[in-house]
C-alpha cells in the first residue's frame, strides 16, 4: 500500500491551489486515483477506497449525507469525497452540487429509486454523464454483459437494475447490439 503517497496527494490538494483546481472536473472515484497517478502520486484503487471508507466512518451524519448526494457532474464532487478536502468548501457552497435529499426515513431509497419513472430518470442522468466524458464512455462500450455496466453505474451512485436496462433498451430499434449501445446513437 503506498500510504505515503496517498496522504501526501491529499495534502497537497489542500496546499496547492492548481492541484485542488484539478479535480474539480473529476466525477468518479477512478478518475481521482487517475488524476493523483498523472500529477505523480502513485496509489492504487484499492488504497483510495479504504482511505474513503475509513474517513467515511468518522463523518458525521450530514458531512456523510452530503458526501453521498454529491452530484457528480458538480464542480464540488472530488472536494465532497473526503473531510479534509470539503474543508476546503466556502460556506456558500454547502448545498450547491447535492441531488435532492430524502428524508431520513427512507434512506433506503437513496440506493433504490422506488418508481420506474425514477429508476428511468437515474438511468437518464447517468447516460449524460458517460456521453459526457470519452473515458466512461469507452468503458461502458467494452462492458461485456449488463452487470459490468450496471456496476459501473452503482460505483457512481447511480442506482440501476437490469429491468431498467431493458426497458430503456425497448427504445431502441435495434436489438443485435447489447443494451448500452443504443445510448450513443444520437
């Protein structure tokens, strides 16, 4: 594990403005490690993970709300993700970039939208994140089957089945390519 080299990449995000402004565009976990690896902080998934895990552990209850309906696509993700970097967060930007919250008695439903048409909508914002960015989009296109897909969706927060997979694929006319493929059509 090179410890080391992850706490020094999360410090220097803090001390260093052009770094910090960085990942400001990076909406997935993988794009972070990617982004430290290219900035020369060689750490691998793995480590980043159970850093997150471990500094999620100690969040409190907003900070880990907040952390959680982060919207990716927001400029402020990448800073949510871990304490130290949603230090760095202006009061101002406190519910700026966070999808709609649910109340706290149901957070069940923040890992499964409950309608189809909310499961449909998920599904939507997630294709216009991966149309978005050429990287996601070549990862969904090499997806073997359904399940690399759909994983890929949940490692986002983008909480999809394969029932709305199909029905999503119902729109598309052709029906020799796999599920996913119909997305970037247009």
């Amino acid at each position: 594990m090179s410890s080391t080299s992850l706490e020094t990449f999360i410090q220097r995000v803090v001390d260093d403005h052009a770094l910090a402004t960085g990942i400001k565009p990076l909406q997935t976990h993988y794009d972070i490690v990617d982004y430290a690896a290219k900035s020369g902080y060689e750490f691998g998934f793995t480590d980043w993970a159970r850093h997150l895990a471990l500094d999620a552990l100690k969040a409190s209850d907003d900070d880990l709300d907040q952390m959680l309906r982060a919207d990716p696509v927001h400029w402020s993700w990448a800073f949510r993700q871990l304490s130290t970097w949603r230090n760095l967060l202006m009061d101002g930007a406190a519910s700026d970039g966070l999808r709609p919250g649910l109340s706290p008695a149901s957070p069940a439903a923040v890992v499964q939208p409950e309608s189809e048409s909310e499961q449909d909508a998920v599904l939507e914002a997630f294709i216009a994140v991966v149309k978005q960015q050429s990287d996601l989009k070549d990862r969904v296109k090499s997806a073997r089957n359904q399940d690399e897909v759909i994983e890929l969706a949940q490692s986002m927060g983008y909480s999809i089945d394969s029932l709305t997979l199909l029905r999503r694929w119902s729109q598309v006319s052709d029906f020799s390519k796999p599920t996913w493929f119909g997305w970037f059509d247009d």
